[in-house]
C-alpha cells in the first residue's frame, strides 16, 4: 500500500498514529547480499526518514523495524539454519520481535531494532567508514 494513501487517512486521528515500516539491518549498516535487496532496503529507511520529517507535525509517528535475524518458519530461514550454524544464534523469536516493535512504537522510536550485538558491530563498521572517508577529505 502506498504512503500517499495510508498517511491521509490516519491523519484523520486526533491522536499520535504511528506508521511502520519494515527495514532489514543490512540498509542501515554494511549493505551485503543481492543488490536489488539491499537498494530497497535503502529506499524504505530513506523514505522513512523524509516521512518521519515531513509528518511529525501533524502527529504521525514514523518508526523503521530494522530486524537483523527473526527465526520464522520460511524455507529460506530453514535452508540458512542448515548453512549457517551459528544463525540459531542470533535469531530473536518472532513473539519476541513483535513485542520490541510495539515497544519501539509506544516509546516513539525511529529505529527499532531487535539485536543489540551484531547490528551495532554492522552499524559500527559502516559508521567507521563514513568518518574515516571525511576525516581523510576534511582532515581535523
């Protein structure tokens, strides 16, 4: 569903309505995986940020769920269990991730995120860089 049309309607509130939208770790850290992915991955935090701006006004509550690894019955999850050990892990329950989400919304979070380790350790990378490009082209 587009933006345009779920925003109006929930402007109709009186109340703080929060928008959601689903995010994977990888647009906002290091990106990785297959390029159409990651670049709507991107897209959705990029129009996440300019809603949560454009809308804060008028009382629309923007948040970005940034999940990292939710252990869901898929079979692409079942296949990455099978090639990935340590994915057990990592994984956060799906009940687990749902509550993190209604937390986030409730507390006004932009970002949500349901890992506190291996997406700072992504997080943290990508940051490193983006420092290291400025502080060579503006050095302190």
């Amino acid at each position: 569903m587009r933006s345009s049309l779920v925003v109006p309607r929930k402007l109709t509130l009186s109340e703080v309505t929060p928008l959601s939208r689903n995010a994977c770790i990888r647009s906002s850290t290091n990106p990785s995986g297959p390029t159409s992915d990651v670049a709507i991955f991107f897209a959705v935090v990029g129009l996440s940020e300019f809603l949560h701006n454009d809308l804060e006004k008028d009382n629309v509550s923007v948040s970005v769920l940034c999940p990292h690894i939710v252990d869901t019955d898929t079979a692409r999850i079942e296949k990455r269990k099978a090639a990935m050990p340590w994915f057990t892990d990592v994984a956060v329950k799906p009940e687990e991730s749902g509550n993190m989400v209604i937390r986030g919304i409730e507390t006004d979070e932009f970002y949500i995120f349901c890992d506190g380790k291996a997406s700072r350790e992504m997080m943290e990378g990508r940051t490193q860089r983006l420092f290291d490009a400025m502080n060579r082209q503006f050095p302190v």
